[in-house]
C-alpha cells in the first residue's frame, strides 16, 4: 500500500488550476438540474460528482473560448442518460375537455390571475409540483428546467441541448402543456380552492 | 394571426420575447379567441407556479467539498493528496517510521470509515499535535473542506467551533483544508496546508479555556509560561518536526512542520487574521 515511486511535484499543476478556474463556477446550475433529473439529492450528489470528473478527464477535448457550461452540461446529461434515466412513460392520455371545461368554469369568476391561480392550484403541496415536473419526460423536463427555474435563455438552452431555438421553444409549450395537465390531476386529488 | 400561429408563437408570448409586431397580432387574436386565450394564460400560471414552488437550491456545502476532494484525489501530479503525503512522508524516513510506529502502536487508531480522525491517547497538546501532523501525513486525517481560499475554510470550520479559527491565506499556499474532532467531548480543528516546494503545514486548534484550565487536553507547565510571557512556544522534535504555539484571539493554535523554523514564525505571525 506504501507508494516509494510517487514524483512529489506541486500538486496544483496548471492544468488542474485552470479546470478549477473554468470548471468550478457553474457547480451550482448543474446541480440543480441534476437534483431536477435524478429527484434526490443523493443522486444528484453523485451524477454531479461523476459530471466533474470525466469532464476533468476530458478537459483537452474541451474547445477554450466555447461555452463552458454548455459543454459540462451535455457532459452531465449524456451522463444522467447512461446511468440514471428511469423508464419515464409518456404520460397518459389527458382529457383536454374536463380540463378546458373545469378552467372555464374558474375562470368565469376569478377577478385576476393571481387569483385564478391560486383557486387551481392553491392547494398544490411543493412536492406535487417537484413530482409533476419529475413525471415529463426527459427533453421536455430539460427545457422547462432551464427556462422556468434556472431562468436561462432560449439562445442559451439551445446551446445546451444542441437544437434549434424553434425546438426549444416547442418543447416548451409541449412540456408546459403537459405540466399543467399534471398538476390540474394533483390538484383534483387535493381538491380545488374553487371548488363549492 | 391564426390559431396555429397563435399556438406556435404561446411559450414566446410567456417568456416575453415577442417583438412587438408579433405581440400586436397575439394580442388582438387572443381577444377574439377565447379557446386560444384560455391556453395562453394555462401556460403563464404554469410558469409562475413552477418558479414559484420549485426553488433553485444552493449547493450544499459537503457537495461542494467532497467535489473539490474527489478532484485533488485524480490529481495527475500526485495522484491523491493521500498518496502525495506518503511519496512525501517516505522522502523522510524519520517521518515514515514515527508515522508508522505510531500506526502500529495504536497511538493513533483510526476509527474507520468516513473521515475517520485519529484518536490520540495523550494528552498533551504537543505530542497531540504531533501524532495528528503524522496523521495528515499518511492520509488518516482528510480534510472535509479544501478550497484555494483561506476564507471558505474559515467559514466552513466556524460554523461549528465556539472559539475563533485561524485559517490564514499563506503566501505560496496551493491550497488548504479543514477538519473537525472531538476528544472527549473537547472540539478540536485542524487545518492543513499545502505550501508549494515546502510540504505541508499543519495547524492543531482548540479553546484556550480547555488548553490552559481543561482536563482532557493539556499544556506542560514550561510551555504554558513561556507562552504566556512572549506569546509564541516553539519545540523541536529529534527528527526536527517544528512545533510552534501561538494563542489567536480565545484559542490556542500549535502549528507543525517540517518547513524552517523562522519560514513558519513569519508566515503565522504575519498572515493570521487579527
């Protein structure tokens, strides 16, 4: 176990130094999308972990002066689909007209949005809403994510998920389509505020 | 603008990136259309509750550090900070043997598994610190946090110490790193740095209450006068390991190396945080 041959050299080589620089800043951004994808933080902690090391592997292959963060990110999403992806179904069939009937209905007597809103889905727990966005299936959570939550632009998810911007923006609509889909169902479980 | 159209240009009408032709005609075909209206405004309460409820998260701070562990662990140089210290250790034999005397002795026994910190059975702050510079030595004792910046380890180790930490930002420090332990219920810190072309500096923290008055942990009577006269203790081991005390505001800090003597005086004396 006692290693004699090791060369003692400045550990901090320059290379290290500098993926560090380049590298360490975006931690956060991908962990929240890791937390966002796996749903715990445990895994999130490792698919995170597992991230910076093969980039770091990787740093020669990176091109300097490109987007880093985009290149780590496409790291940690090619990573997550290898290893973590769980079978996600395409959600089931959702009847659009009890949803467009009931929102009808709702809407008819909400004074504004906030208020509408809050009559559909005051009652949500943060959890259902975690668990209705963990339900979309993986390139349209992706967007949503990063637009939505991370707050980044179209331009910039392009990047990120190498498409064009007209994808990213279909994406979204369908993801949020479906999202609300989602969360109308959570929140009949838990019953409307506006419901009489 | 039709309902297509309409439908197609609705994530853009959310995210406010209509231009503001676009943004006439989506306007006036919502008015007229109430079944495209109700989508628009599903899909921006969709948004607002989804920003709402779902909050972007900080790091957690033991995320971040195991991170900048895992990284120095693949360092190519050294390969780990671990297998660094013993290709150091063993330059020295003096070090590898008293690190592995007291390995072998039980003088410090590793309590396994994560972050396992040496145990020692003296009492004396000296010989402590000692055994824990071996200890940082040979990889038993890893920092939790390493960070290039003094700073985040202070941080990182004062949330959990009552008496103040001395984590300095050293001139040639490649990095340094911060670990807790407790001795009978006494809360220890010990800091570690690397310091380029000079090996490691390892700094031992506890109370100055528990140093001079406590009964787990304890000064010899030489030591305790000399630093209460002049402000600084300064030892040398057989195998010239420095030892150096100093007391940094209510806390007694004993600082071992095997840099020079006068190196480590100046660097302490002139970099720690008043």
């Amino acid at each position: 176990m006692f290693a004699f041959s090791l060369a003692i050299t400045n550990p901090m080589t320059g290379l290290h130094k500098e993926f560090e620089k380049e590298a360490i800043p975006h931690t956060d951004i991908l962990y929240n999308y890791a937390l966002r994808m796996t749903g715990n933080a445990d895994d999130a902690h490792d698919l995170l972990q597992e991230t910076f090391l093969k980039a770091y592997r990787f740093w020669d292959k990176y091109e300097k002066g490109t987007n880093v963060r985009a290149w780590l990110f496409r790291i940690m999403k090619n990573t997550y689909i290898n290893v973590y992806r769980k079978a996600v179904k395409e959600p089931d069939t959702v009847d659009y007209n009890d949803i467009q009937n009931f929102y009808n209905i709702i809407r008819e007597d909400s004074a504004d949005a906030n208020d509408l809103q809050e009559k559909l889905f005051g009652h949500l727990l943060d959890d259902d809403v975690t668990k209705a966005l963990e339900s979309l299936p993986e390139e349209f959570r992706t967007v949503v994510i990063l637009c939505d939550i991370e707050g980044l632009t179209y331009e910039e998810i392009a990047e990120f998920v190498e498409c064009p911007v007209g994808t990213v923006r279909s994406r979204l609509h369908r993801g949020r389509k479906l999202l609300y889909a989602k969360l109308y169902e959570y929140a009949k479980n838990r019953g409307f505020v506006g419901k009489d | 603008m039709d309902c297509k159209e309409f439908q197609e240009s609705i994530s853009e009408a959310v995210d406010n990136r209509l231009e503001s032709d676009s943004k006439q005609h989506f306007s006036s075909h919502a008015k007229a259309c109430p079944a495209c209206r109700n989508e628009y405004e599903r899909e921006q309460i969709t948004k607002s509750v989804l920003s709402k409820r779902v909050q972007h998260q900080t790091v957690p701070q033991e995320v971040r550090s195991a991170l900048l562990n895992a990284l120095h662990d693949i360092r190519p140089a050294s390969r780990s900070w671990f297998a660094g210290m013993f290709g150091e250790a063993f330059l020295n034999p003096a070090v590898a043997l008293v690190a592995f005397l007291m390995f072998a002795s039980g003088a410090v026994s590793l309590l396994q598994k994560n972050n396992a910190i040496p145990v020692s059975s003296d009492k004396n702050i000296i010989a402590q610190s000692l055994q824990y510079y071996s200890a940082a030595m040979t990889g038993a004792l890893k920092p939790t946090m390493v960070s290039h910046d003094a700073g985040d380890v202070r941080e990182y180790l004062s949330k959990k110490t009552s008496f103040d930490v001395s984590v300095a930002s050293l001139d040639d420090c490649d990095w340094c790193g911060g670990i807790f332990s407790d001795i009978d219920g006494v809360r220890l810190v010990h800091v570690v740095y690397k310091i380029g072309g000079e090996g490691i500096l390892y700094v031992y923290q506890v109370d100055m209450d528990e140093a001079l008055r406590g009964t787990k942990v304890a000064l010899p009577e030489n030591a305790k006068s000399v630093l209460a006269k002049t402000g600084w203790y300064f030892e040398q081991t057989p195998d010239r390991c420095n030892v150096v005390l100093w007391k940094h505001k209510n806390t007694l800090c004993a600082a071992v190396s095997k840099m020079d003597k006068e190196k480590m005086v100046a660097l302490l004396s002139n970099k720690d945080p008043q």
